[in-house]
C-alpha cells in the first residue's frame, strides 16, 4: 500500500513554501487545550440558554405585557429552530469549515442575544430567540467537530469529550439556577445580556485560534442537498412543534396530531431522498449504518426520554406542589448539576480503563437507580434531601457518565470529513429525545396527577401533584433501563471492529 503524507507533512510542505511575509501575518498553531476551552465555553452558553429562560417567564410577560399563549414561545421558539437545524448546522461546519461556520454560528448568536435583551414587544422577542437557536445549530456540533478533529481516537479524545459532554449538562441543569438568580437580583433581561461579553471573548479567542487544514481549504468541497436540507429541517421543526403544543391542547387536536403527522411523513420522504434520489445526500448512509454511530444514538434517545424533561418537572413540582421560590426552585437543582460535572469528567477516565460500552451500560443503569428512588420517595411532605437530593445525585452522576461514552460512539470511526455531520446527527437525537420525553412525562404527570385527585377527593393538590410526578419518573426509570440495555446489547466493545 502505498504512503500517504499525514497531516503534519502536508501542513509543514506548505509551511515551507510561503514568504516570510506569509508567515508573519498568519495566526499562532492552534493550541488543544485552548480550543477545548473554546468548545465547552461555547456549547455551555448555548446549552443554558435552552432552560435559562424558564424562570425568567414570569418578569418577561410582565415586562413585555406578553399573553399566556404566547409566553411559552419565549421557550419553544428557541428549541424548534435549535433542534430542526443541527442536522444543516452540522453539515454546513463539513462544507465550509470549522473556522466559517463557528464564527457566523457565534455571530449570529451573539447579535441575537442583544437583541432578546433590548426587545421592547413578545413578537421581537421571539424572532430574536428563533435567531438565536439558529446560531445555536450552528455552533453546538461544530463545537464538537473541533475536538473530533484536534484529538485523535483514543484516551485524550475521551477526556476531552468527557469534558465538553459534561459542561453540556451541566449547563442544562445550571440553567434554573442562573436564571434564577439573575431575575431576582438584576432583571429579566440579563439572562440574555449575559451571552454578550462570552460571545466577544469567544469570538476573538476562535478568530486567533481556530482555522481549518490549509488541504480541507483547497480541497473541492461537496454540494449542499438543498433538498434533503429543506425536507430534515421542515420536518423535525413540524413534529418538535406539534410535540410542543400536546402539552397544551391534548393529542387529539388538530394542532397537535397535524404537524405530528405531517412531520413525519416528511422525514419519510427525506429518508427516502437520501437513499434513493439524491446525489451528495445531507446524511451519507455510511454515517448512519455504522454500528458505533447506530447503537448510540439509540442509547441517546431512550436516556434523553428520561432525563431532559427532569429538570422541567421538578422545577413544575417545587413551585407548584411545595410553593417554592424560583430562585429557591433553581438552587435546589446545584447538587444535581455537580453530580452531573463530576460523573461526566469522571467518565473521560473510566473510558480508558473499561471501554465506552461498559461505561455506557453502567452509567445509564445507575440512572435508572436514581430516577427509581425519586419515584419511590417523592412526596409532598417528605424532606428535600432525601426525596429529590440524594435520588437526583445518584441519576445526576450516570447521565454525567453515560453522555461522554455515546457521544464517544456517536463520533467513532467517522470519516473527518463527515465529522460535523455525525455531530449534528446526535446533537439531534439528544434535542428530539427531549421534546418526545418531555411531551410524554408532561402528559403523563396531567393524567396520574388527576386521576388520583378522582380516587383520594380528600388529598390535597399538593399531594395529586407529587403522585402524578413520581409515575412520571418511574416511566423515566423504565426508558433508562431500556437504554442501558441498549449499551450492553448494542454497543461495541473496544476490541471488536464495526
């Protein structure tokens, strides 16, 4: 076989061909440890903003005189245009660069944001949010293509990730507690104002730092399937929308089935497109029919059932059951986020020593443990620590585990150039996994919560509400049984080859 130059060669026969004029005006070699900075900052920021807002909902329709149908939008808008553009986020980032898409994706985002905290009317206010998920899409799976691309497979590859997936979640759950805080203390607008001196730092960081292989920028590059673009995005918006709305209206109305429907007929067709008729598809089979990147993004969708409606239901309960303060309500999810960080980062190093099925496996069980505690111990009059803290640490720590190894096999084997994409892929399953969970724990808490109203007439409210949340958390539980079965079944263990 003959031999081809690796990427430092190549890199360094460029080198050696350019003026000294060349060489003085462009940028330092980028640095690992700096653009993994980059990344977790980055993706942290993005990840909060998606729950950030939540506690913030009440100054804003305040503020903004905003109706009630209205003010979830505030939430929703920003999570439909996120979660149906990564898959296009994701691909733009292999077209056009790492360097092109995270600045215009920053940009965007950042520009956005100043725009939230200067909107003087709700109709401003979510086209701004749309904007911001957009740049969100952008961002979040080439955030993940740098450190793909900086860190080859193997053990720095998994702690890098460890890190990058543990920040991610931790943003998730840092949310209610940021907002919190910055509502009752300044004002609703600083929640999204804060993104602003991230985003310069970020952008001048990236600008200094982050460039593409001078042989990725002469090589030709592919189309976009504009077609398949415009199919995957129209249809993941349309079901995440009608998955929104089931909360509101039931399963039966037609704003909810329709779009449902509709959604799904259109992704159909994409799946269709992309095997049949399209020449340079947006989702190459080679990235979906790899088992590493296959297995995980199932095990994503069956643990994000679970854990990513979590914070919205507890946050729901505390206020609602227990009459707790949203800044209280916030604070009260610290010790999940920490045992979040800690079983992410831990997970870096237990890859090394145990492989990313066994981590996998054991995280998502241990998950279940926990989610089975909640369940068990949730009740109205029952104690913080023992009926949400000690449950919430113990599931906190197997999702901070079990993320890192998916997104490890999520991201194995695929071709650099396709990185992006494979990116995009799990950043959507982890962003639909959560609608549907949401949508289906939110739906089941209404139904459990009343139908013990009907059976006890003498139960407080409180107590309906609590009942209706614990069976909620054990069909949480039952997802991520499911999922750790899915690691151990599924996933491939390091010595075996695809």
């Amino acid at each position: 076989m003959p031999a081809h130059p690796t990427p430092s060669a190549r890199e360094a026969a460029d080198q050696n061909r350019k003026t000294p004029e060349e060489h003085a005006t462009e940028p330092p070699p980028p640095r690992p440890g700096v653009l993994l900075g980059l990344a977790c900052l980055v993706v942290f920021v993005v990840i909060l903003d998606a729950t950030i807002v939540s506690v913030a909902l009440p100054g804003i329709r305040d503020g903004l005189d905003m109706s009630g149908t209205s003010l979830p939008w505030v939430v929703n808008s920003y999570t439909l245009a996120f979660a149906g553009f990564l898959l296009l986020g994701g691909r733009c980032c292999d077209l056009f660069g790492r360097r092109r898409a995270f600045l215009a994706g920053l940009t965007l985002f950042t520009v956005a944001s100043a725009a939230c905290g200067a909107a003087t009317g709700a109709a401003a206010l979510i086209v701004a949010r749309v904007a911001q998920g957009l740049g969100g899409a952008l961002l979040t799976p080439t955030t993940l293509a740098v450190i793909t691309h900086t860190y080859p497979e193997g053990p720095r590859r998994a702690r890098a990730l460890a890190l990058w997936s543990a920040v991610g979640a931790m943003g998730a759950s840092a949310g209610t507690v940021l907002g919190g805080v910055l509502t009752e203390w300044l004002d609703w607008r600083w929640v999204f104002l804060i993104n602003l001196p991230v985003g310069v730092l970020a952008f001048a960081v990236a600008a200094r730092h982050l460039r593409d292989h001078p042989a990725a920028r002469s090589a030709a590059r592919p189309r976009l399937d504009v077609p398949g673009a415009v199919l995957a995005t129209t249809g993941l918006a349309a079901l995440l929308y009608g998955l929104m709305e089931s909360s509101a209206y039931g399963w039966s109305d037609t704003r909810v089935w329709l779009p449902i429907t509709g959604g799904a007929l259109l992704l159909a067709v994409f799946a269709l497109h992309q095997v049949r008729w399209a020449a340079q598809p947006l989702v190459p089979l080679a990235v979906v029919r790899a088992r590493s990147v296959a297995s995980a993004n199932l095990v994503m969708f069956l643990m994000g059932l679970g854990f990513f409606a979590s914070p919205v239901l507890l946050s729901l309960y505390l206020q609602g059951a227990r009459d707790w303060s949203p800044l209280r309500a916030g604070m009260a999810f610290l010790p999940i986020s920490v045992a979040l960080m800690a079983g992410g980062l831990a997970a870096g190093r237990l890859i090394g020593l145990w492989g990313p099925k066994i981590v996998a496996g054991g995280g998502t069980a241990l998950a279940a443990v926990g989610f089975v505690w909640l369940a068990l111990t949730l009740d109205a009059d029952a104690g913080y620590l023992e009926s949400i803290g000690l449950p919430g640490i113990v599931f906190g720590l197997g999702i901070g585990a079990c993320f890192t190894p998916i997104t490890v096999g999520a991201t194995s084997g695929v071709a650099p150039e396709l990185a992006g994409l494979a990116s995009g892929v799990i950043n959507t399953t982890r962003q639909v996994s959560g609608a549907v969970g949401l949508a289906m724990l939110t739906t089941v808490t209404a139904s459990a919560s009343s139908a013990y109203a009907d059976d006890h007439p003498a139960a407080s409210a409180a107590a309906s509400l609590a009942h209706g949340n614990a069976v909620a958390f054990g069909l949480a539980a039952v997802a991520a049984v499911l999922a750790s079965a899915g690691a151990w079944l599924l996933m491939k263990s390091p010595a075996r080859a695809d």
